[in-house]
C-alpha cells in the first residue's frame, strides 16, 4: 500500500516525463521533416504531440494501477465504494443523534437522581433536627422536676427560719425595752464626753500652732545652714580649680620654656605642615577599609620620621596622630581627639566618589630635643586626586630672550618653573609636596641643558611653553617638558 503523498509525487514524476518524451519525439520529428499518412511535417508533429498528450492519463492511469493495490480496487469497484461510503455516512450521522438522544436521557436521569438524593438528605436533616428536639424537650422535663423538688425543700427550710426568726424578734424586742431604761444615763455621759472633746481640741489647735512656728524656725535654721555649707564648698572648689590653674600653668610654663630653648639650641627636624607621606586611594570606601588605608599612611610616616632621626618613643611611635587644641575667640580651647579626626576623616572618605589622597603632614615645627620623647604629630588630611594635566597640555609660557648668556638664562628658567609654571600648576590643582621647599616636581639637568641651547639658537626673543609629559592627577610629580616656539 502506498500513501497518499507517495502516490501524488509519482504521479508528478510520472506525468512530467512522459510529457517531457513526448515533447521530445515531437520535436526529434519536426528536425527530421517526417511525414506520417501523407500530412506536413509540421502537421506530423502537431499529430504526434496531441496522441503523446492523450496517451499521458492512460499511460498514467496504468501505471498507478500496476503500482498501487487501492488505485486498482478504486478502478474497479469506485461506484459501489461511493454507494458503501453514502450508507456509511448515513449510519453515522443516526448513530449520533441516537448518541445525543442517549446523553439527553442520562442527563435527566442524573438530574432526577441529584433531586432525589438532596430531597432525602433534607428529609434526614429534619428527622435529626426532631430527634435532638424530643432530647430537648426530655431534659427540660427532668429539670423541672428537680426544681420543684428543689422549691420543696426550700419552703421547708424556710418555714423553719421563720419560727427561729419570730423567737429572736421576742428576745430583741425585750433587750430594746432594757436599753430605753438606759438612754438618759447614756445621754448624760455624751454631753460630758463633747465638753471633754471640745477642751481637747482647743488645746490640740494650740499645740499645732507652736508646733508649725518651731518647723519654720527649724527651716530656716536648716537653710542658713545649707547655704553656707554651699559657699564654702563653691570657695573650696574655686581655689582647686585656681590650684589646678596655677599647676598647669606652670607646667605649660615650664614647657614654653624648654620649648624656647629648643628652638634655639636644638634642630628642626620637621618644619610645620612639612610632609611625611602621601597615599593615593579609591573614595567611597567603607570604615574597615579606610581604616587599613589611613594605618599604611601612618607606617609610611612612620618610616619617614626614624629615616630623619627621630627616635621612637616610650610607646615605640617616630610619628603619631595626637590630640591637639583649637582657639575659638575668646572661649575656653576645643580639644580635638584622635578618634575625632579619625571619624572626620573616615566619613569624608566614605561620602566621596572620585580618587582620593591622604597625605600627613607634620602639625607643628619638631626639633631634635623632642626626639625619643614624643613622636612627630601628625595631621591627616584628604584631598580630591583628579586628572589636572593630560599629555601635552599647557601649564605656562614665558618669552626669554636668546641673546642673553647661558647663566642669565638659567635664571630666567628658574624663574619661570617657580613662580608662572608653579601658581598656574596649584591652581589647576596639583597639590604640593610640602618641605623645607616644597616642590611639584623636578626638571633634570639634561632638560634644562638642552633648553638654554636650544633658546640660544633661535636667538632673539622666543616663546617657551611648558606642557605636561604626561597625564598628571593631583598627587603625582609633575613631569614637564619644554617646546621652543618663534615669536
């Protein structure tokens, strides 16, 4: 058995090429000129094409039956096939009307089935609903009875406390009799007793008042006495405040003193704001890793201190933070701690995005007596490190003059790196390296070399540009080189 997309390609394949040899032969006989029963060639041609196409159905038509077992029955028996299909689908059509008539009946079956089953689930809720009221009723039954047994019993009880209660009526009734005999004699012992509480009352008031009159006079005394207790403890604490004073007083004398002398017999080892160390890092970082960041500055610092000669003192520190006061008008001085600056600092980091520095600074001049004594104070600071400078920016231009000598033109180059390419360096941002003088960077020997010769040639007035050798943030050295431009 073939399938019926099987057959249908064959039947294309099969149509094709007959058609396509029948084009063929067609046109193999229209070359040669043939003639068939006397016609034209052309005729002759025409003639064959028309029989090749009439030939294809049947040529077709046999093959498929040749081929396919369902082609040959529908051949032969396709009318009685149509007749058998025609009842069949009458059939099935009955079939299913009978079906839905079927499904209709148990549907109504199935409906008067549930009404029944819910007509006696209600009939059984009613008789339970009766049951448990016949229970009901019962019990109260039985209730009733008790309570008039109970009502029985009570009446007799209170038949008999009635008859003890008419007896003691009869001995009350005789003890008033006997106290209406009493009532005068009474009667004159509570006149007696309100003179005797009026007397007493009047002496009570008298007492009370003497009595308020010592409590005030107590008062006072207790007051006057507190009071002067108050002044001598504020005059006690006055002159210890004053002692105190007077002892730190001389104590910070004392310090003044050594600390003139050590200004003038001792060495600077560290200049005021004089840098230990600087640390570029990221901003918004976290407490703990600020924390790590700001103990690596302090190490670097550290180092810096012992390699300038300091000696570490009781504690093992060359350079610490310290606690360090400060002078608001004419209040008392704010001391500010280490944990302060350390707080101050940690949020400044944690609520800044961009590239960060922490540099340390000294936070006042520390000589060579100080040395082993106490470490070099330090002042931690942060700073914005952005990108101030790309590679070949301008930082300053000045015009020198090539005819000047080679000295003078140092000068003049000196002049310019210290105060033109300096201020225009600080305002766009660098930030210094300060020292006994501070710097931004450094040009070599070399450069400056090649610069006083190079002006010299051009000779005349010239234009000399700094520009940065480099993309520079505001932590890093500066690297410049020098262009020599005409006028």
């Amino acid at each position: 058995m073939i399938a019926s997309p099987v057959l249908l390609l064959l039947m294309i394949v099969l149509g094709g090429t007959i058609a396509y040899l029948g084009d063929l032969l067609g046109r193999k006989m229209g070359k040669r000129r043939l003639r068939a029963w006397g016609l034209r060639p052309r005729h002759t041609a025409t003639l064959i094409t028309v029989l090749v196409g009439a030939a294809l159905p049947v040529a077709t038509t046999f093959l498929l039956a040749t081929i396919s077992r369902d082609v040959r029955s529908y051949l032969v028996r396709g009318p009685e096939l149509a007749r058998e299909a025609r009842l069949l689908g009458d059939q099935v059509q009955s079939l299913r009307q009978e079906r839905e008539e079927i499904q209709a009946r148990n549907a109504q079956l199935q409906k008067e089935t549930s009404d029944l089953r819910a007509a006696g689930d209600r009939l059984a809720a009613a008789n339970r609903q009766l049951e448990q009221e016949r229970s009901r009723l019962l019990s109260e039954v039985q209730g009733l009875r008790a309570q008039v047994s109970g009502a029985n019993a009570r009446l007799q009880d209170a038949n008999r406390r009635l008859a003890d209660v008419e007896a003691r009526r009869a001995e009350l009734a005789k003890e008033v009799k006997s106290l209406q005999q009493q009532i005068p004699r009474l009667e004159q012992q509570v006149a007696q007793l309100k003179e005797d509480l009026q007397q007493y009352e009047e002496d009570t008031v008298r007492l009370a008042q003497e009595a308020v009159q010592a409590e005030q006079q107590r008062d006072e005394a207790l007051k006057a006495r507190d009071e002067a207790q108050a002044r001598r403890d504020a005059l006690y604490a006055e002159i210890t405040d004053l002692q105190a004073t007077l002892v730190r007083m001389r104590q910070d004398m004392s310090e003044l003193i050594r600390g003139i002398e050590a200004v003038r017999t001792s060495d600077v080892l560290f200049h005021r704001n004089e840098e230990l160390a600087r640390l570029p890092i990221p901003g918004g970082l976290a407490r703990p890793q600020a924390e790590i960041m700001l103990n690596q500055v302090l190490r670097m610092a550290d180092v810096r201190a012992r390699e300038r000669g300091v000696l570490p003192d009781a504690q093992g520190r060359a350079a610490a933070m310290i606690d360090w006061q400060r002078l608001v008008g004419q209040s008392p001085p704010i001391t500010i701690t280490v944990q302060d600056q350390k707080d101050s600092l940690f949020e400044a980091i944690r609520s800044t995005r961009e590239d960060l520095v922490i540099l340390a600074r000294a936070h006042y001049n520390y000589f060579s007596v100080d040395s082993g004594r106490r470490p070099v104070p330090l002042r931690i600071d942060v700073f914005l490190n952005r990108v101030v400078y790309r590679e070949g920016d301008v930082i300053a231009t000045t015009v020198l003059d090539g005819s000047l000598d080679e000295d003078s033109l140092v000068d003049s180059v000196m002049e310019f790196l210290n105060t033109d390419v300096r201020r225009q360096a600080e305002e766009a941002g660098m930030i210094p390296v300060h020292g006994f003088v501070s710097s931004l960077g450094e040009v070599t020997f070399e450069q400056m070399v090649n610069l006083v010769r190079e002006v010299r040639q051009k000779g005349g007035q010239v234009t000399v540009v700094a520009v940065a050798d480099a993309t520079t943030r505001s932590a890093e050295v500066l690297r410049i080189r020098f262009e020599v431009r005409a006028k």
